[in-house]
C-alpha cells in the first residue's frame, strides 16, 4: 500500500513539474476565469486518486486520447471527463469521492458526454489517459484547443510508458489517429477507434461496441449537438 502511494505521488509529481509554451498544466496553475483558489490543489488530488485506485484494484483496460480539452480535463485533472462525469469516475475505478475545482455551473463536454456513454454501458474498470497530460492552447487564447507537437509528445513519452508498465492492461485503445501514432512510437500493441469528435460519435460507438462485444445504440450528431 505505501509502495504505491509513494509511486503515485512520484508520478503526479512529474506531471505537476512540467511546463511549455501555450500550454495549461492543470496541477500547478489557477486560471484567472473559472478556477477557485485551490483549484490546482484539488486537481492533482483527483489524479492521485484515480491514479492509485487503478495501481490497488487493476484495470481490464486503457483508453488513450490525445490531449486535455479546456471544457473537460483543464477543469478536472481527467483525461476525457467533464465535471458532470466525476462521480461516474469515482464509482468506475473505486477511487472515493472526486471534486470540481472550478467556479460556476459545471461544464459539460462533447467528446466526454460520449466517452463516458459507453464506459457506462461497459461496466469495467477502465482507465483513461492522455498522449500529452496537459492542455495545449493557441498562443494568448488560453480557452481554446490545439493538438500537441511532435516534441511535447516526445516529452511526455516516459509518462505513457509508465501507465502502461504500471498498469499492465489486458487492452490498451488508441482513441484516434494521433493516440495510436504515439502508442506506435513506443511499440505498444493498441486497438485504433475513431475519436468521438468532429462527427466521429457514432464510428467511435460502432468501434468501442465491436471491441467489448457491446450491443450498442447510434450516438446521433443531431442529438449531442442539442446539449450545447
């Protein structure tokens, strides 16, 4: 048990440490628009959490995306979860209570809200990260997305690695074309899905339910786009 706290807390500690340019790490900043005073307090809690929940009970599988989006991780400290998705997070991995670190109405996201429908429907422990932990943003618009480079993924490649190592999943699952070049980059044996986004919702559910055997239903564009 203490061997796997001091292990978590080492591994947040990496991440709590890094910093580049356009980027938001969420374990060491506080955004001046949403965040409460010890927002980033609060979000390393988070991770730590889940983190070693997934180290103490196991996990059948990994989902791997690309990076944090600024409506879901930069708010929570979660790859692909939204604040309306916390305590289905907690219930998953049996990690105790998880908590919003933000001011305001919580905040729903697109590509979480179907994430989180098929890890419901799924029932299994999984664990969810990211290629690049942190939310990379366009220069001086901190509310926006961009995708990682080549040299921020580089960085952050001994990190995937260790979820991996440490975690030992029977799956591990390419949310994307980009997750599934980094997971090719470190020889990992990975399932490529289609990324929820951009219309991808419901190849995405098509993907995941062929992959787990799920009976599954169609996640309508017109559907999702009504909850925004």
């Amino acid at each position: 048990m203490k061997r796997r706290r001091n292990q978590t807390d080492a591994f947040v500690g990496r991440i709590e440490g890094l910093r580049f340019p356009n980027t938001f790490n969420p374990y060491a900043e506080i955004c001046s628009v949403h965040d409460r005073p010890n927002a980033a307090v609060v979000r390393r809690e988070n991770l730590r959490r889940v983190v070693r929940a997934a180290l103490e009970n196991g996990v059948e599988s990994v989902w791997i995306a690309r990076d944090l989006g600024y409506r879901g991780g930069r708010r929570t400290g979660l790859a692909l979860t939204d604040e309306f998705h916390l305590v289905a997070h907690a219930k998953l991995l049996r990690s105790g209570p998880l908590e919003r670190a933000t001011n305001g109405p919580p905040v729903i996201e697109r590509t979480a809200l179907v994430i989180w429908r098929m890890l419901q429907l799924l029932n299994a422990p999984v664990f969810l990260w990211n290629v690049f932990p942190l939310h990379p943003h366009e220069p001086e618009d901190p509310l926006t997305n961009r995708n990682h480079s080549r040299a921020e993924r580089t960085a952050c490649q001994p990190l995937l690695l260790w979820v991996l190592q440490h975690l030992n999943p029977k799956k591990v699952v390419a949310i994307g074309r980009d997750a599934k070049l980094a997971l090719d980059d470190i020889n990992a044996n990975a399932t490529a899905v289609r990324h929820p986004s951009y219309g991808g919702q419901n190849d995405f559910v098509r993907d995941i339910a062929t992959l787990y055997g799920l009976s599954s239903p169609r996640v309508a564009d017109d559907q999702q786009q009504s909850m925004f």
